[in-house]
C-alpha cells in the first residue's frame, strides 16, 4: 500500500487527482489533503512515514518549492501542474515525475508506476539507501531531459480555470505588467503571468518571436509584411485587421526568423 499527500489548491483538480487514485491498480492511501505550502511545510516538519507526493506548484499562497526546499524533502514527488517552465526545479527537488494539466489516466498511471518501479528496484543493498539511490538515479535522469514546450497555457478566472491551446494564440502581448493573449477569434484571454519574459521559457521559439517589446508573434497567423519605415516591417494578420510591427532592433531578427 502506497500513502500519499496530496498538494493541490482547485477542487476540481483534486477530484480528478482522487478519481485516478482511486482506478489505481495498487491501493493508495490518502493520508492528508493540503492547499497551501504553509500547510504542507508544517505537516512535513513532523510526519515521516509518507511514500509519495501529489504536488501542484502554483498553490494559493505561493510556489510550493520554497516549503520543499526549507525542510530538504526527501519524499518522492510527482509534481502535476498547469506549468511548464517549472520541469527543472521539480527534478532538482525529489520529484520523479512532471505532469502536465490536463493530463489523462494513462500518464497517471505511469507517472505511479515510475514510482512503484523504483521504489521496488532501489531495494537492493545494505549500505545505500533508498533515497540515495533515487537521488542518483534523478541526477542522471535531469541530464538526460531534453526542452519541452507546453501545448496548452493555463488561464485562471476567479470561478474556474480553463486550458487555452498555445498553437491557437496568434500573438501574446504585454501592457504595464499585464499579459493577454489573442486567440484565432480575436477573444482576449488575461493571462497569470507577468511578463513575456515567462512565456519565452514555455513557448517553442520556432513558433513564437518577440518582434518587439510587448508582443510574441505566432508565425502561423501571419498573412503578410511589408515595409513600414526603412527598419520597421508591418505584419498584416490572417483574419484580422490587426496590423503589428517589429521594433527596429528586431526587424534583421524577425527577417532571418522567417527564412527571408
């Protein structure tokens, strides 16, 4: 039997999380439910005997890892997050799995799986333990992860949270420390983070170019350019009547970007 905690601030997240559990092959005991990194940080400075860690990132009163990193914690963790920029940080922790919301059963089940097959594998051997093993066994992996992208950005309202996919922004843009993004419908969407900057780290920059200071383009939703000043190009939108421009220190960039 596997006891777990599980981290996680949105109700319905936590539902599902419960759901999946619950259809594991392998009983899974939950021994607390937390919202807040003030909770689990208090809980842990106490309580020894958990397995595993169900962990969102981004919890109502802040990043979980500042709690995980004051109490060293050593459990094994599979961070499930809306997140994509954070798959660094969650292996340098003890976690051992990263899932991205939305996430299906199949990715749960391995995700735990992973967990099952390590725990059983490290195992072996009367002067290592278990933990040493699996800190050996992450710092290999960590190496070894290649970049990824996030398929879907995560917008969070004060009722719900809904999952806006990325190849269906035509352009991000940034106005005095609020983000929005500019679906194929021209509907704005008011994003959590705080600035491009962020966006850069989780975007695939083969499909995105910052062409100024306040906006990220998707090269898919470009219908035309042309000249606007001697070094500033207009990009004419599909479907749109929009008309952006580059700032004249990216007009070379954004050139050479396209292939032109």
């Amino acid at each position: 039997m596997i006891k777990a905690l599980i981290v996680e601030d949105e109700l319905p997240a936590r539902k599902k999380l419960k759901k999946y559990i619950e259809n594991y092959h392998e009983p899974v005991t939950i021994v607390e439910e937390f919202e807040t990194a003030e909770e689990i940080l208090q809980f842990l400075e106490t309580a020894t005997d958990i397995d595993l860690i169900f962990s969102d990132i981004e919890l109502r009163d802040g990043n979980v890892f500042e709690a995980y990193k004051k109490l060293n914690i050593q459990t094994p963790i599979i961070f499930i997050t809306a997140y994509n920029q954070f798959w660094m940080h969650a292996f340098e922790t003890s976690g051992i799995e990263y899932l991205l919301k939305p996430y299906s059963y199949e990715r749960f089940e391995k995700a735990v799986d992973k967990y099952s097959s390590l725990k059983n594998s490290m195992m072996v051997g009367k002067n290592e333990s278990v933990l040493q093993k699996l800190e050996t066994y992450l710092t290999s992996q960590t190496k070894e992860l290649p970049k990824t992208y996030q398929d879907f950005i995560a917008v969070k309202s004060s009722q719900y949270t809904y999952f806006l996919k990325i190849e269906e922004v035509v352009y991000f843009q940034a106005d005095y420390g609020i983000v929005v993004a500019y679906d194929e419908h021209n509907k704005k969407h008011i994003l959590n983070q705080s600035s491009l900057k962020v966006l850069e780290e989780m975007i695939n920059p083969s499909m995105f170019f910052k062409i100024n200071r306040s906006e990220l383009l998707n090269r898919n939703y470009i219908e035309k350019i042309s000249r606007y000043t001697k070094n500033i190009v207009a990009i004419n939108l599909k479907n749109s009547e929009t008309v952006l421009k580059t700032s004249q220190n990216k007009t070379a960039e954004f050139t050479k970007w396209l292939g032109i």
